[in-house]
C-alpha cells in the first residue's frame, strides 16, 4: 500500500483558525486526511469502481467532479478499459490538479482523461453515463446545489448514474449529536487528537455544509431521477446512488 505524507494541519493551536480551503498545503497531505476522516471512505472509492463497470457506456463521458487526487478517476479507469468513455476531471483547486497530472502519468490507461480546472458549477455535461460527487456537492453554496443537480441531470443519458458522497446533517439533534460523536470517536482511534478534531471543525464550519438524506432524495426526484438511494452509510456519512 501507497505511504502518505501525515497529516498534521491541525496538530498545533492555531489561534484564531482559518476558513479551511484545498490549496498546497493540503495537497500532500490529502489521501492520509480523508482516509483518516471520513468512515468507509475506501469501501466508497472501490464501489465507484464496481457502480462504473455497470453504469459507463461505450463512447460515453464520465464527470468527476471535485475529483481532487483522482481516487474515484484512477478506480473508474481500473474497471472501463476498452470502451472508449473520457473522463473529465474537474477541480476548482490548481495545486490539486498539478499533483493529479503527475499521480496520472505514472498510471496509463486506455481511457483518455482531461483534467479541467474550473468550477463544477460553470461547466457543460455532456454525453454522461457516470457522474461522480464524491464528498463535493457538501461544499458547493446551498444556493447552487439544485441547479448543479439539475445540469447533471440534463447532460446524463438515459439510465445513466450519479453517485453522490457526503456528510450527512441528521434530525432530531440528539442522532446528529450521537453520530457525530461517533465520528469524532473514528478519528481519535485514528490517530487524530481532540486538539486537531476541534480545530479542523471550527475550519470546516460553514464551508462544508452537509445536508439530510431526505433533501438530497427529494433534490434528485425534483430534478428528474427516476430513482435514487443511498446504498451506503457509516455514521453520518453516506453515499447515494440516482439513476434518469
Ligand atoms: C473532499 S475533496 C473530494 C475528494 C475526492 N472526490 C475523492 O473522493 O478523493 C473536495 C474537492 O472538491 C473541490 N471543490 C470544492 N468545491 C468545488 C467547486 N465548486 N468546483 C470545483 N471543485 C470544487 C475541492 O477543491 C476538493 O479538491
């Protein structure tokens, strides 16, 4: 298995700690921090793997958006060969995709790959039988979110699949207060101390906004999907699966 530079952000007091934001200081850092954070976050990468040999079409495009170091790319691109599907990789983060192109190259593929530095919001989805929000929709303005959904919705083909991650928000308080804990409990076993777990909250606060499983439902039916699960959760993360 691939050794990570530790992550260590949050390791000493900050003070008044910073709005958290993908630049280089993260990048090396990233696959050790969100192995370390977010529960099944493997089982998630692997399944998306598993979900594009069904879904991907021949001659089709895949989106992953907020692909940041291309896990769900470089795990979709194990299980296409030979249908002639391009992925476009989209990040807003240019130190992300530097690091991206170079984790490309040392791993060819026959799936031509374009790596777009953009906002997912601002770009044309075309042709689509995958389209991937692992753990990205949760920072994207509640605001945008629906119109995002919708664009997807339009660029997908028929029976094609959107998988969406996220952090979920959970009613009544007391759940949310219950898996959250668990979650803080996941990262103290971790490895994570309650300093770094405090500290990396305050910066996440209101720019990670995680929503309930039922406005993400309700979201996908508004916007067209014939159907749409979740198929997974760990504590109060979870994926879903939507199919137009
Ligand atoms: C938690 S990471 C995603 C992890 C990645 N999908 C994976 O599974 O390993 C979120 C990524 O989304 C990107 N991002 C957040 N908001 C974005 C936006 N509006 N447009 C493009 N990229 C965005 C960030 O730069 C970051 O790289």
């Amino acid at each position: 298995m691939t050794e990570h530079k530790r992550d260590n952000l949050f390791a000493r007091p900050l003070g008044k700690v910073p709005k958290f934001v993908f630049d280089r200081s993260v990048v090396d850092i990233f696959p050790d921090m969100i192995q370390r954070s977010v529960p099944g976050y493997q089982t998630i990468i692997n399944h998306t793997g598993e979900l594009a040999d069904r879904f991907v079409q021949q001659d089709s495009h895949i989106y992953d958006l907020g692909c940041s170091l291309g896990a769900s790319t470089l795990a979709i691109r194990e299980r296409i060969e030979g249908r002639n599907a391009r992925i476009f990789a989209v990040d807003n983060s240019q130190a992300m995709l530097d690091k991206l192109a170079t984790i490309l190259q040392t791993q060819p593929s026959d799936t031509d790959t374009q790596l777009i530095t953009n906002d997912i919001c601002d770009i044309q989805i075309t042709n689509a039988s995958l389209v991937v929000l692992n753990f990205t929709l949760q920072f994207v303005p509640l605001a945008r979110r629906s119109e995002l959904i919708s664009c997807i919705y339009k660029g997908l083909n028929p029976n094609g699949c959107l998988i969406i991650s996220e952090k979920l928000h959970f009613e009544p308080e007391s759940l949310n207060t219950l898996l959250t804990e668990l979650h803080h409990q996941f990262k103290r076993d971790q490895g994570y101390s309650d300093l770094e777990i405090s500290q990396k909250r305050d910066a996440i606060d209101k720019v990670l906004m995680p929503e309930s499983l039922s406005t993400h439902i309700q979201r996908l039916k508004d916007c067209g999907f014939k159907s749409a699960s979740p198929w997974f959760q760990c504590y109060n993360f979870g994926s879903l699966i939507a199919i137009k």
